[in-house]
C-alpha cells in the first residue's frame, strides 16, 4: 500500500428529502424499507481530512474538534468497510467539520458519510465507481448514499438481501431545475432520538407503519415526472404530502415522535399564507424541527424574508442546488 497517497480531503453537501425514507428493511446493511428523492444543496459543506498512518494504535476521530467515543465506534466500523477492500488495518487519523448545526435535523450525517466515502475510497487508490461509493455511504446513514450525488437524486430501496442494489441515482443536474431552498432554522440544539432510533421505534409501535410504507411508490413516481417536467405544483403537493405522512407515522408511534417545536408550526403556516398569495414555495421537514422551504428562484427572497420574522425562528439561510461529494484534496 505504500505507493498510495493513503490520505485525502472531500467535501460534501447535505441533501434534503422531497420523497421522505422513514424504515429500514435491514438494520444491519442499512437497507431502507423504501426508496426517496432528494435534493443536494450547495451553501452547507462538511470538510473531511483523512489519512491512514501506521503510526497509530487507534483510529482517531475528531468531528466539529471534539472526539466522541460513540461516533469513533460507528466511523471506525464504517472505515472497516474501506480496509476490508484495500486489504488492510491501518488505523487512520479523521477531522471532519460542518459549516451548520450538527444532529438537529440538517441532514449532517448524509454529507458527513458521503464526505468521508469518497476520502477513503481516494486515499486508499480503490477507484471505485459513484454507484459503488453510494452503497457503501448507505451504510453510514440512508441518506449518504444520496449526497454522493448533486442536483435532483433518486434512492433505491432494492430488493437484494446483500443491499447491492440499494443506491442513488442522480435524476437531474443542479442547474437543470435551479429550485432554492430556504432553512428556517428553529433551534440549534442536538434532537433528541436519532432517525436510527426513531425509525426502529415507528416500525415497532405505529399501526400506521405499513400503510407509511405503502405510499412511497407512488409518491416517487410522480415526483420523478415532476422533476422531469420541472412541474413545481406537482412536485410541491407530492413532497408535502409524503413529508407530512412520515410525520404523520412518527406521531402515531407509542409513544409518539414529535420532532417538531411551535416554530415548526408557524412556519408551516407562512408558507400555507405565501402559496395563497401565489409565491411559488413548499415546505419539507426531517427529522428535527427545521423547516425547509423549496422555492423558485424568483420567489426565495419573498419566502426568506417572511419566514425570518417568524416568532422563533432563530435564522434562515438561503441554499441554491449544488453538487456531489468530491476530493478537494491530498493533503491532510
Ligand atoms: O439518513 P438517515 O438514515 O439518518 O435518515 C434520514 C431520515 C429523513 O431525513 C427524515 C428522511 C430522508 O429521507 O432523508
């Protein structure tokens, strides 16, 4: 392996789903029960450096500056992936930092997993292809195989037991459809269940839980011809309305998952006034109490400004439709 550079630097974006995953068919591969669609955006980066050194006993990690013995387990067994293909156990040495707030629903670990697949495939010299590097992001976080990608990006749930057939695809380039995404921001607190958690607890309580299920085919099917007939009102009524189920199914879990706060609530009413006075704007929410507004891009300064003097709301930003996870660099 020495004549690898065995060290590289990426970055990747987060992505927002417009057809929502919620379920797992596999716990272990990190197999969803479903497929979705996403969107990545350009004005949140994660930043990884990573080297593999034989010099060390132990993988260390730090993200945001800090270390964690929990995520060191979770990344170091995702690491393990990459080793077992380069056919080695060298310890390595990451730092990982997101420009936006960790763990409350901003979609972190999809660009954090993404970010960190593709330094280890370059460091490491494995060549492997963008779907293969999908895959494998699957099993940091579902979302991550869908930040591989940029622009408008379809999941596959696959029906395969090895989750070979389980990645993204990308649908549409960025410029292609340039849709805005406004994040009203209602809280910078950590949630407080992890999707990971949350999923397992839906699928075992909700009575709802298959039915959930059940609309993603449908619902992905017409967001794919909106998307390709950049048909915003019928992209707009699919993506609320699967946004909305999937809420629906985490309250109807025992005990129920409210991810939302008041703000949650007040901002989904601004967008409800804005569509009344013909601003072209819809809303998506993740598992956090973030509110996400898609907009034309003629129609993003209106929504910005409205949702901004939303009570509680603390910030907004302003994100056009960027690209895939990509090196930036060989050096660490
Ligand atoms: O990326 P995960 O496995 O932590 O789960 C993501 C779940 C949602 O963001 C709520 C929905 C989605 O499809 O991104």
């Amino acid at each position: 392996m020495t004549s690898q550079p065995m060290q590289a630097s990426a970055e990747a974006q987060p992505n927002i789903a417009l057809v929502k995953y919620w379920g797992k068919r596999d716990g272990a591969l990190n197999l969803p029960a479903a497929g979705s669609l996403s969107i990545t955006l350009d004005a949140l980066h994660t930043r990884t450096s990573l080297r593999f050194d034989p010099a060390l006993a132990d993988d260390d990690i730090r993200l945001n500056g800090e270390r964690d013995a929990a995520q060191t387990r979770k990344i170091g067994a995702f690491l393990d992936l990459f080793r077992a293909r380069a056919g080695i156990a060298t310890r390595a040495r990451v730092e990982s930092g997101n420009d936006f707030p960790t763990g409350a629903g901003l979609a972190s670990s999809a660009s954090g997993f993404a970010a960190l697949a593709v330094a280890a495939d370059h460091a490491l010299g494995l060549g492997l292809e963008p779907r293969a590097l999908s895959v494998l992001a699957r099993r940091g976080s579902g979302s991550a195989a869908r930040s591989i990608f940029g622009g408008f990006v379809a999941m596959a749930a696959g029906t395969r037991d090895d989750g070979e057939d389980a990645f993204a695809t990308p649908l549409l380039d960025a410029a292609a459809w340039p849709l805005r995404v406004v994040v009203a921001i209602t809280t910078r607190k950590k949630k407080a269940i992890s999707s990971r958690d949350g999923m397992d607890h839906t699928r075992d309580t909700s009575p709802f839980y298959r039915d959930w299920v059940a609309t993603a085919d449908a619902d992905l099917a017409s967001a794919r011809v909106a998307v390709q007939a950049r048909d915003f009102e019928k992209l707009a009524h699919v993506s609320e309305g699967s946004c909305l189920a999937m809420h629906a199914v985490m309250l109807s879990a025992r005990p129920g998952l409210i991810y939302w706060n008041a703000a949650t609530l007040e901002c989904i009413q601004c967008v409800r006034s804005l569509q009344a006075e013909g601003t072209g704007v819809f809303f998506t929410i993740d598992a956090g109490p973030q509110v996400k507004a898609v907009c034309l891009p003629e129609h993003a300064a209106r929504a910005a400004d409205a949702l901004r003097n939303v009570a509680g709301v603390e910030d907004v930003l302003v994100s056009g439709l960027g690209a895939g996870a990509r090196i930036i660099g060989t050096e660490t």
